[in-house]
C-alpha cells in the first residue's frame, strides 16, 4: 500500500512524522528554512517556501521562493 501521506524531516533528515514508504518518485519536498543536500545549498523564502518534486531525472521546481546554490561550483540560482 502506498504513503499518500505528509512526511516530514528534520535539518539533519531524519524522519518526524508519516512514515516514507521508499518509494521517492513523484515525492513534493517543502523546503522550510535553509538546508544542505548533497552538493546544493537550500535558502527558502519563510512565507513562501520552495517547493520541488522529485522524479527519475532529479528535481523539478514547482514553485516557492528562494535560492539554490551549487557547493561544487559556486553559482546561485534564484526562484521566485
């Protein structure tokens, strides 16, 4: 049976609440506050936080406010 229910995680990724039942495609991902993953650094917007899905190819954006730094390279995306 399929978790069709919210997940939430912490700064450090660790679950909080809902359980994840592994499967990651088609995941929406709030991003609420600042967050490092992997080689991306997250800064969202408090009243309107971005907003992404994930799919086979990676992230997509949905909508939200804020920016996407790439760690390796330096270059900063803005969304809005």
């Amino acid at each position: 049976m399929r978790n069709n229910g919210e997940f939430q995680l912490d700064k450090n990724l660790n679950p909080l609440k809902g359980i994840w039942d592994g499967d990651k495609d088609g995941a929406i991902h709030t991003i609420v506050g600042n967050l490092t993953m992997y080689d991306y650094e997250f800064s969202s917007d408090d009243k309107v936080p971005l907003v992404f899905k994930l799919t086979k190819d990676g992230y997509v954006y949905l909508e939200g406010k804020g920016t996407v730094k790439d760690l390796k390279t330096g270059e900063k995306h803005t969304l809005e």
